[in-house]
C-alpha cells in the first residue's frame, strides 16, 4: 500500500506541475524552455499512469480496459487512506 501511496502522491504532483506550466503557456505560448518542461512532464505522466494502472489498475475511468472488467477492482482511488 506504501508503494501505491507514494505513486500516487507522484502523479499529483507531476499533474499539478503540469496544470501550472499549461496555463504559464497559455499566455507564454513562444517561452520554448517552458514548453519543452511541459512536454517532458506530461511524458512521464502518462509513463507513471501506465505504470500505476498496470500494477494497481485503473486510475481513471475513461480508460481502455483489460478482460475482465477492471474499474471495479478496489482499492478505489478515492479510497485510499493517504496518511499511510
């Protein structure tokens, strides 16, 4: 569950940076340094949502799904105790 936790806190923080620097482009849109952070943060982003919905499964629910079913599989995102 740790490992699950610490991920997670990742990805967060990973999407906020990200939020941060879209909206900085949004009125920056030549700031080249900028945009290449935000292209190396959202790689990794979905490198981590990858890695999170392989290990814990879905993360989102607009994802594809394997067989079965796997947006039900608990712990459910907004389940989890992030004080552990």
């Amino acid at each position: 569950m740790h490992d699950m936790v610490a991920m997670l806190r990742q990805i967060q923080a990973i999407q906020f940076a990200a939020i941060e620097l879209h909206l900085y482009l949004n009125t920056h849109p030549r700031d080249q340094r900028a945009l290449e952070e935000y292209n190396e943060l959202v790689c990794k982003l979905e490198q981590l949502e990858a890695e999170y919905t392989e290990r814990y499964g879905m993360l989102y629910m607009l994802q594809q799904s394997g067989f079965p079913w796997e947006w039900n599989r608990e712990p459910w995102p907004w389940d989890i105790n992030y004080s552990a």
